[in-house]
C-alpha cells in the first residue's frame, strides 16, 4: 500500500490539489486563537500548509516519502514551516495534551486500529481542544468519486458518535458533496463530518 501512495504523490500534479479541504478551512477558522495542529496521514500538505499560512503551529505525518517531499515543496511555495514525519498511524508518538486541534481530512484506517487510533488522538489533545473529521461514508461505495473500496475502512455517523463517546460533539453528520479536490477526488461524494472538543 505504501507503494501506492508514493506512486501517486510522485506525480508532478497535486494528487487532492493544493488548496485546503473546505470543511477543514471553515472550521479551523472557527478558532480564533492560533495554536498547536496535528494532521495524521496527512499527504501532500495541503491542509497543513494552509494552517500554517494562518499562524497555526503544525506537526504532520504520513507513511510516504513522496507525500513529505511534496508538502514540504508546497511549503516552501508559501513560505512556511511545517514540521513533518514519516511515521504509520500505530507508530507515531501523539504525546499527551499536546495539541489544540487535530484533524483528519480522508484519513481511513483499518477497522482493529480504528477506534485506538481516534482515542490515542483526543489523549493528545488539551483540554478545550478540537477534533475535525471529514471522510468517506460506507455509502460512498455507490460513487466513483474516491475513496478505499472497502466498506470496513468507510465511515458511518454512528460509528464516530461510539468513537468520540463522552466529548463534546457539536457536528456529526453525513452529506452528499459535490467534491472538487484535485485528480481524484471528483464529483458527487457521501462523506461524514465530525466536529468535537475535548
């Protein structure tokens, strides 16, 4: 799988574009005091890139090489400083009460480490602070719009409500989009959005 992702961020064009996911924009403006960001599986920067380019201090990981080349590229483009890993999901030490927000724009996981993975991110977060969601809902499987084939690495809103159980949900919902986010992310799209603060 790996081999996947650094295929396709060694393509020259910007596999999910250069601009920032909408919904992660919109709520990262929402707080109004810059802090510490933490992106997992975060690609090619883009989201990471516009955070910083607002004041936020950000840590990022992914897996790919290509994926850290490319988001350090498009820093560099912006003039900003993005302190990025390569490190898996299971491997990568969140610390404790260390972050203001996470977010996690089309990060899919595995079913077994699913929920551990979400709940070692709100351990990494400060009290106050804000986790943001935006990924494919398991009805995606019915759209060529992107997204992992299989419906165990798919998300559902009942789903995220077990998983962020006794935090404060503010938005958990699912929609239809009409997704325009680079090469592969194209056309009408059921996603599921999460918004909680610790």
């Amino acid at each position: 799988m790996k081999e996947f992702w650094n295929e396709r961020y060694a393509a020259e064009e910007f596999a999910y574009g250069e601009a920032p996911n909408d919904f992660f924009a919109e709520e990262l403006k929402k707080i109004k005091t810059p802090g510490k960001l933490l992106l997992p599986m975060e690609g090619q920067g883009r989201n990471a890139v516009y955070a910083a380019k607002l004041g936020w201090e950000v840590v990022a990981f992914d897996y790919s090489e290509e994926a850290k080349r490319s988001a350090l590229q498009l820093a560099k483009k912006h003039k900003v400083t993005i302190d990025y890993h390569i490190s898996t999901m299971e491997d990568f030490d969140a610390g404790e009460e260390m972050f203001d927000a996470v977010a996690m724009i089309y990060a899919h996981l595995p079913v077994e480490i699913r929920k551990p993975s979400h709940q070692k991110l709100m351990d990494a977060l400060k009290k106050g602070g804000v986790f943001i969601i935006e990924g494919f809902e398991k009805k995606q499987l019915n759209y060529n719009s992107g997204g992992p084939k299989n419906e165990d690495m798919l998300y559902t809103v009942e789903m995220l409500s077990k998983d962020f159980k006794g935090t404060e949900i503010a938005v958990c919902e699912a929609r239809i989009l009409d997704l325009r986010e680079g090469k592969y992310h194209v056309g009408e799209a059921a996603v599921v959005r999460l918004v909680t603060k610790k």
